[in-house]
C-alpha cells in the first residue's frame, strides 16, 4: 500500500478514537450533572451537556464520587485535546503538511 493509503487508515482510526473519547466525556457530564441538584434537569425535555459547568465545577455537588466523575471527565477532555495536538504535530512534520 502507499504511504497516503496508510495515512488516511491511521487518520480515520484516529477520528474515531477522538469521538469515542469525546463521548465518553459527555457521557460522564451527564452523570456529574444527574447527582448535581443545580445542574439537574428537571423540565423532561432534552437538552445539551453542560460540560462548562461541570469542566470547571461550577454548581456540582462537592461529594467525592462526584467529584471523581468529574476528574475522569477532565481526564477524557484531556486527552481528546492531546489528540488534536499530536495530529496538529504529525501534519506538520509530514513533508507537503
């Protein structure tokens, strides 16, 4: 296969790998939000993750489990940023990037 071909593989796999992570954090945003009596949702209607609340634990519950959900979300968050970064790196060291 040719260099491009292994390139658009690893840049797909990557892409997946991001939004899966990019889940996950939303998912744990939901759970921070669901054990935080402020941030609950209680009109029934859907609505967005409020991942700036909880990212910087405004109006979260100060209780340890929830508090480590919210560690493992900065986490997730963390590393879909690292990700961006390490592709940002890779395109720029490719020749012709």
């Amino acid at each position: 296969m040719a260099s491009g071909t292994w390139f658009f593989i690893a840049s797909g796999m990557w892409a997946v790998a991001m939004i899966a992570v990019f889940i996950q954090a939303i998912r744990l945003s939901y759970r921070i939000e669901e054990r935080s009596p402020q941030l609950r949702n209680r009109t029934g209607l859907p609505r967005y993750a409020a991942i700036p609340f909880t990212a910087t634990n405004r109006k979260v519950a100060q209780d340890a489990e929830t508090q480590a959900l919210r560690r493992r979300m900065i986490l997730m968050l963390g590393l879909n940023v690292l990700g961006f970064l390490l592709l940002a790196a890779i395109l720029a060291l490719t020749p012709g990037g």
